[in-house]
C-alpha cells in the first residue's frame, strides 16, 4: 500500500491523534486484509429467491464510470463523500458495530444492523443511482444503490415497505426516502432494523458480488471531520 494514500483532510487528522489511530487501523483490516470474504455478498438470487410471481430478470451488471479502486482508495472516496446514516434520527453515536458477529450457516456478517421502531424511513445515504429493487427470502425488501460514479455500492435491507415510486434507474439524493424500517426475510420479527452494506462496485460491475467494507468507523470519521 503507498505511503500518504490514506491521508485525510486536516480538520480530520488533527482530531483525537490516538483514537483516530485505532479507527484507521480498523478501516485498513477491514478494506485492505480481507480478501477471502468477498463472497459475503451473494448474487441477489442466493440471497433469496425473488418473491414476484412471474421469473426474475437478470441482475444488470454496472461498470464504474471511473474504473476500479483499490479497497483503500475506496475507503478514502467514501469518507470525501460524507454519507448520513441511512435511519432517520439515528445518531452516529447510537450505532454499534456488527460487521465481524456470527450468523446462520457459518456466515459473517459484513453489515451495519441499525436498529429502529418499525416505520422509521430509511434514507439514502448518498447521492446516486438505484440498481435494483426487489424482495428476496434472506433480505425481504431490498435495495441496491450505487453512488455517481458507480465506485461504490450500498445495499439496504429487511425494510418494511418501499417509498412509493421507487424504481430501478432512478437518481436519488442523499437523505431521499427508501422505504421503511422492517423485519422482512430473515430479521427476527421483534427487531426492527436496518441491515445496511457498502461494497466496493467489482471491476466487473456485478454489483451484488463486491467486497464488503465497514461503514461503522467510516461513519466515527465523518462525525469527527465534521466537527
């Protein structure tokens, strides 16, 4: 990895010298060390199978307009771009990190769980795109975005009900209303929450398939920057 090319903005790096060390050495472990665990984000089909009744289209596949990064320029690009957290009066202090638990069948994580009443509208939490829209067995009402670049892909799910209008190939907004806080697919009924995944967008463009990348410290950082 280069020398310098984790550099923040001065406002950011003269904050909390000893904390900001352990948030980014988190952020190298989790963007740059974990090759063997891009597989945490199936195709939309292996997450479940899609619940509209006639056959699923074929995922489409989106190719960054900028080319490929690397996990630690994609974690640079994501804190330049300052993301909300995508729950609607959730503060980044309530949020706890659940990127690396344990689940079913072996699995890791690699997501934010942000807990809520159920209702609560879940934000866009960036400017961007949406790819796809549409319910599955594991992540009940899901949604993939990407940023405008396409570098980044962000991936919301078990939402109780979707903004109406919502359509893939839509431009949204940061703070753009999604839908709502559920316990759809797998969430366990009473706990409400939003499953939330930033991925790096594959050279490929499958966008489902990327490796996934802790938005926790990503999001202590911005806090902190904004200060």
């Amino acid at each position: 990895m280069r020398a310098g090319l984790l550099t923040l903005r001065p406002r950011v790096t003269l904050w909390m010298r000893p904390r900001s060390i352990a948030l980014w050495l988190a952020l190298l472990v989790g963007a740059c060390a974990r090759p063997s665990y891009t597989m945490s984000a199936p195709t939309p089909e292996t997450r479940g199978a899609p619940a509209s009744a006639g056959p699923a289209a074929a995922p489409r596949e989106v190719v960054g307009t900028t080319g490929p990064m690397s996990g630690s320029e994609t974690v640079n690009y994501i804190l330049g771009r300052g993301l909300i957290v995508p729950v609607a009066g959730v503060a980044v202090s309530q949020l706890q990190d659940s990127f690396d638990e344990g689940r079913d069948e072996g699995r890791v994580h690699r997501a934010l769980d942000i807990l809520a009443p159920r209702g609560t509208p879940v934000l866009s939490a960036d400017d961007g795109r949406i790819l796809r829209v549409r319910p599955n067995t594991l992540g009940g009402n899901t949604v993939y975005a990407t940023d405008p670049q396409g570098r980044v892909v962000y991936y919301y799910a078990h939402l109780d009900a979707y903004q109406p209008g919502l359509a893939e190939g839509a431009t949204i907004a940061r703070g753009d209303v999604l839908g709502t806080v559920g316990t759809t697919g797998n969430a366990p009924k009473d706990t409400p929450h939003l499953h939330f995944q930033v991925m790096r967008m594959p050279a490929d463009g499958k966008y489902w398939d990327g490796e996934a990348i802790n938005p926790y410290p990503l999001f202590l950082l911005m806090q902190a920057g904004r200060r």
